[in-house]
C-alpha cells in the first residue's frame, strides 16, 4: 500500500461523499415539504397551495436531477479506490447498498418521473399517491444507505468465512443501532435543511417585496414552524448517539471529549488485541467536525427559537426586514453542520474502514499515486461543477418565483394556464 494512494483515496472519498451529501439532505427535506404541501392542496382545493406545490416541487426536482448523478459518481469508487473493502466485507454491506438501488432508487425514481408529468394525466388522489410513494421510498434509500454505513461504524450479524465476512444475522444488521440512530438523526437534519431552506427563499422575496406577500408568507411559516421540531429531532437522536459513543467507538469519545488518559487506555488497549500501530483518530479532524456541527447547530436554536414566535405575527412575517435578511443568511448552517456531523462520524472511526476488523491502509485499492491523482482531479471537477449548476439553477428558479414555474402546467391545446396555477377542481 502506498501511503501517498491512501491519503489520495480518502480525501477523494471525503470530498465526494460530502458534496453528494449535501443534494441529499436537501433532496429528502424538500420532497417530505412538498408531500405536506400536496396533501393539503389536494384535501383544501386552494390554487395558493397548488402554486406552493408546484413551486417548491420544482425546487426539488432540480436539486434531485443533479444529485443524481453525483450519486452514481460516487458509486464507482468503492470498486475504483476500495477494492480491498468491498472483497473483504461486501458480502455485508453491499447487499443493503443492492437492496437501495434496485428497490428503493429505482421505485422513487420512477414514481418521480410519473409524478412530474402526471400532473394533467391523473386524478388527484393518484398524483398524491404518487409523491407519498416518492417520498416514503427516498426515506427507505435513506435507511438502506445508513445500514451499509452503520455496519461500517458498528459491525453486527456477521461470522468469518475463507477470510472474508459473511453475512450471519440479517436482523442484526438491519436493526443495527448505529444505523437507526443515524437514521434519526439524518432524518432531523434533512428536515431541518429543508426548514430553513424554505424560509430562507421566503424571506428572500418578502425582503425584495415581489408581489407575492400571501404566497412567500405561507411558505416562510411553513419553513420556520418546521424548522423547530426538526431541530428537537436532529438534537435528541445526535445525543442519544454520543451516548453509544463509550462502548462502540472509545477512541472516538476519548479524543472528542480530550481525555488524555482514556485516550492513552484505548490506545494501550487497542495495541493488545491488534497488535501494534496507531488507533487514535485525528484529533482535529474528529474535535474539529463536532465543533462545527455543535456551532451551527447552536446558531440555528436561537434563531428557530425567535422565528417560531415571531412567526405567529403577521407583521413580523411580512415586514419584519432584519429578520428576512438573518433567515437567508442562515440558509448555509445546516449544510454546514451536516457535513461537520459526517466528517465526525466517518474520520472518528479512524484508523478503520470496519471498526475493529479492517484498517483503512488495507481497504484501499492498489492503484498508483499518479492514477489515484488523475482520479481524485477528475471526481472532485466534476462535483465541483454540478455544485454550481444546482446552485445556479436553484438561485434562478427560486428568484423567479411561482409565475416561473414550469412544474405542472398544461401545455397541451387549449389547456393554457394563465393564472400560473392549476384549476381548484383539479387541487
């Protein structure tokens, strides 16, 4: 293993699984918001919520679209970069990464293409079942990805066979804590990002004053009144997975915590039963991910704590200018506590790629430095730029506000559109 493959390899790995993270969150967040939204418009027959919908939907496509792709990217590594984990331990868990792509990837995609161009072609009741459908599968991709990564962090269900793992207990995997923890917590976040990413958009018109005060009004409370509990959620499943932190990963609470005596003990442990080398993870890496995450996180407390009351006044929501211009400024924090929570998590659990049973060094392929080099270019220019078009594409949608929405219009003959909203008969 070439010391300098390894150090090329993880930074590609971080900065993929990072960049793609960052669609997902917002992704899973936007997709259960416009779910809310459709089913009140579908119950209500208000044309403001089918706009809502149609808006925001619009939103989240474009996100989803980009995502897509760096998804698919990220995918090629395992057996690019990491050969030696997927030959030692993807007898494991690349059957929940399977299960992900065909059962739930390939069902939510294909519910989302029906749903984007169904809008005109099917009842009310099927279109909504539709986005339920899009949704409920997105959370089921989500959980089948956090049980592959939870085997990594805390590995269950499995015996050794021929030198490689086998799986042994399906139920343990699946009900593994580290992997439903995380799915709360991810879940909390992607909500969360979702939150604040709406009433960021809100308060963004509301500030400009674009003419459409009930529109912008209605969303920024749905962004904030979600925002809260989201928080409460992210925080409760965040704190109930440092308390697992002391028998799963020692070393990880040891360094997070800068207890130089219990991080001397793991390590002198460690050395007993692996033999020799260094089990303590970067201390900067570990501290400093868990900083970020706790800062933003405290960040967004207070301001959810002061937009949930001041929410509730109608004055506040619409003139209320300071405020507008902290809630778009706030839009980054939970994509930076995310990451921060990610880069805690995975660089925590170093020296090991499967906790206590494969290291990083031996997991990784053997490639040339100058091939994993051309690799790690290729990889990060090419999430770099679909980074900026998402943006780019997110900012010009959401500046051109619900007029500009193409989501569901109808465009066949003589089914024009022209109050930008679909008929209360249909929502």
């Amino acid at each position: 293993m070439n010391p300098d493959t390894l150090d090329l390899a993880r930074l590609q790995f971080a900065l993929t699984a990072g960049g793609h993270f960052l669609f997902v969150s917002l992704t899973l967040g936007l997709a259960t918001v416009v779910t809310g939204m459709q089913t009140r418009a579908a119950f209500g027959g208000k044309p403001v919520h089918a706009r809502m919908v149609r808006f925001w939907g619009q939103l989240y496509v474009i996100n989803y679209a980009v995502g897509i792709v760096t998804g698919i990217v990220m995918e090629f590594q395992f057996g690019l970069s990491w050969s030696g984990l997927t030959h030692y331990a993807g007898n494991v868990f690349g059957a929940s990464l399977a299960v992900e792509t065909i059962v739930a990837f390939f069902v939510e995609s294909t519910f989302l293409g029906l749903w984007i161009f169904g809008w005109h072609r099917f009842g009310r009741w099927t279109h909504l079942a539709m986005i339920w459908i899009v949704t409920l599968t997105a959370y089921l991709s989500a959980y089948w990805i956090l049980v592959s990564n939870g085997f990594l962090n805390h590995p269950v269900g499995y015996r050794v066979s021929d030198g490689e793992l086998v799986l042994d207990d399906a139920v343990a995997v699946l009900a593994n804590p580290s992997a439903l923890l995380a799915f709360g917590h991810v879940l909390g976040g992607a909500l969360l990002t979702a939150g604040f990413f709406v009433a960021g958009v809100s308060a963004y018109h509301l500030f400009r004053g674009t003419g459409e005060g009930e529109f912008f009004g209605r969303s920024l409370r749905v962004g904030v009144f979600l925002s809260l509990p989201a928080l409460v959620l992210t925080a409760g499943f965040g704190g109930m997975q440092l308390t697992t932190l002391v028998e799963v990963q020692p070393a990880k609470w040891a360094v997070f915590r800068q207890q130089a005596a219990d991080i001397a003990r793991v390590q002198a442990d460690m050395v007993a039963r692996f033999g020799p080398g260094d089990y303590v993870p970067s201390e900067a890496w570990t501290r400093g991910g868990a900083l970020l995450m706790l800062i933003a996180f405290a960040l967004m407390m207070y301001l959810g704590l002061a937009g949930f009351v001041l929410a509730f006044f109608d004055r506040a929501v619409h003139r209320f200018r300071l405020w507008h211009l902290a809630l778009v400024a706030a839009v980054p924090l939970p994509y930076a506590a995310m990451i921060g929570g990610w880069v805690f998590r995975e660089t925590g659990r170093q020296p090991w790629v499967v906790y206590g049973l494969l290291r990083t060094e031996d997991a990784v392929s053997g490639l040339s430095p100058g091939a994993m080099r051309a690799s790690l270019v290729l990889f990060t220019t090419l999430f770099a730029v679909l980074a900026v078009v998402n943006a780019v594409l997110l900012v010009r949608a959401a500046r051109r506000g619900p007029a500009g929405a193409g989501l569901g219009r109808d465009d066949r003959a003589g089914g024009g559109d022209p109050a930008g909203y679909l008929p209360a008969t249909r929502y």
